[in-house]
C-alpha cells in the first residue's frame, strides 16, 4: 500500500487495468497465470501505477490467497521500490557523463 501510495485496504477490489500501465497489462495477466499455477510469482521487476497516477517501478512478490475450503479468492503482494532500477538510473547518468568527457578523461 505505502509502495503505491495507498492508505490500507485502498488496494482491496482495484484490478490490474487500475493497477498497471496499458503496456505492462499482458506481464501482469500472465503473472496472475503463475500465481495460479504455482501458488507463487517470485520475485520480479515491474512497472505499476501509484495512486497519484505517476509510474514506478517495483520489486515484487505475490503468492494466492485461499479461503477456507482451499478455493482461490485472491493474491497477495508485497512490494518495494527497485533497487536495480535506482542502479540502472546510476548507470545511465554515469554513462551519459562519461561520453561527455574526453577518452583520456576517463579512468
């Protein structure tokens, strides 16, 4: 919830179109698929939508959620932000900057 910028049980009912942009729809369905078939998606990077409607990426991991006769009724998931993404932000900028210099500028 604090992830995405949701107070608790503001996640409860929301849809994956709500919860994720257009273009990572499918990766969201097939995830769902994986819960479904294992019980659990490992971790994994994805890009998802605060409640503000600004994007982020995230690191997160989901296993289903079952009622009392065994039956699915749900997942649940827990999210942080990216550590690879904030590294590949690093990467990038330090990249950008070191094309910048000279050859011999650079160590």
């Amino acid at each position: 919830h604090s992830v995405l910028g949701y107070q608790n049980g503001e996640l409860v009912g929301k849809t994956i179109r709500q919860l994720y942009p257009p273009e990572s729809y499918q990766t969201a369905v097939e995830g769902i698929a994986t819960v479904q078939t294992l019980g659990f998606h490992p971790l994994t990077n994805v890009v998802m939508v605060k409640s503000t409607g600004e994007l982020i990426r995230i690191d997160i991991a989901s296993s289903l959620k079952v009622d009392d006769m065994g039956h699915a009724e749900g997942t649940i998931t827990v999210g942080r932000l990216s550590d690879s993404y904030r590294m590949l932000n690093y990467l990038q900028k330090v990249a950008k900057l070191c094309s910048s210099l000279s050859p011999d500028k650079i160590y």
